[in-house]
C-alpha cells in the first residue's frame, strides 16, 4: 500500500494522503483518509443517536403484558382486533409489563427468604 515513504493511499477514495492523515477503516483492515474517515464516523453515530430515543410501538408490534389476576404473562400486537381478556383465566385485568431482569434480582436479593426452596 504504501507508495513512497510517508505516503499512502486511500483505499475508499483513492487520494494520495501523508502518514498523519491516515487511519484504519473499522473493518481494522484497510486504510482510509481522516475526510473518509470522519464521514463514515458520522454516518455510523447517526443510527446510534436514532435508537436511544424511545421508540413508541407501531401497528403490528408486540407489547408484553401481565394479567393481574393470575399474574399470567403473554404478548399483544398492537391494533390487533383480539378480544384483550387473559388466555389462561379470562381476566380482562391486564397491564403493560415493565418488568426487567435487573428488577427480578433486586426483588430476590431484597427478600431472600421468600425464595428459599
């Protein structure tokens, strides 16, 4: 790759570039110029800075839910013309489940004696 000492070329715009405006794709592999190397860097924080908004559910997507009756756990689309009742007790009880893994631990972890087989 390299052409004469100090200079090398960019392997996605092809431009001849010196030794300090060079640096490795994030494949690791190929070399590219820091221009190349800025717009891509900006291109992938783009798709980052998208997903950390919440992402409010669509038509068609899954929430998951808990019947408070019974405690039974099962998932809904959403605009789904389904009758909202419980598959297992027909309750018509439900609410959005927020539970998340780091809740269940703190709630074993808090109450180790209720847990105890």
């Amino acid at each position: 790759m390299a052409m004469t000492e100090g200079s090398y070329i960019c392997n996605k715009c092809k431009s001849k570039v010196s030794l300090g405006n060079i640096r490795y794709d994030s494949n690791g592999k190929d070399l590219i110029c820091t221009d190349c190397f800025n717009v891509k860097s900006k291109e992938t924080a783009k798709p980052r800075q998208e997903s950390a908004k919440k992402k409010t559910p669509q038509i068609g997507d899954k929430i998951k839910v808990i019947c408070t009756e019974c405690r039974y756990k099962f998932s809904l689309r959403v605009g789904s013309n389904a009758n909202l009742r419980c598959p297992y007790c027909s309750g018509n009880s439900l609410v959005k489940d927020q539970t998340s893994a780091e809740d269940i631990i703190n709630e074993v972890a808090s109450k180790p004696e209720l847990y105890n087989f």
